[in-house]
C-alpha cells in the first residue's frame, strides 16, 4: 500500500511541472510583447510626437505650428 502511495505522488507532481512551463511561456510572451511596444516608441520621429501631442489635446494649434517650424 505505501508504494501506491508514493507512486501516486510521482504522478501527480507533473501538473506542476506542466503549470511552470506555462507560466513561463506566458511570461515569455508578454516580456516580448513589452519589448515590441517599447521599440515602437523610439522610432517614432520627432515631429510624431509632436502631432501625437496634438491629437491628444496636450497643445494647441498655436504651440504645434510653433514647435514644427522649430523642427523643420
């Protein structure tokens, strides 16, 4: 009986493993998915920013044509 017992344990334990394996491929994907969006902040240009800001509402056409014939 005590054999059943342990083997039954040794059996059981590879959902934890198979749960780890997920886990980190979870982790995997969405550490590459941060670093994606990451990258995509950099090549942005500067004059991309400038009218993101824009879009966004955080200057008014004033500072935007201001700031774009600085950058121009």
């Amino acid at each position: 009986m005590h054999g059943l017992n342990g083997m039954g344990w040794g059996m059981g334990s590879w959902w934890i493993i198979g749960i780890v394996i997920i886990v980190a491929i979870v982790w995997m994907v969405i550490k590459g998915l941060n670093q994606n969006s990451t990258n995509q902040g950099i090549d942005k240009s500067a004059l991309d920013i400038l009218k993101d800001r824009y879009a966004r509402g955080e200057i008014d056409k004033q500072e935007f044509e201001e700031r774009r014939k600085d950058l121009m």
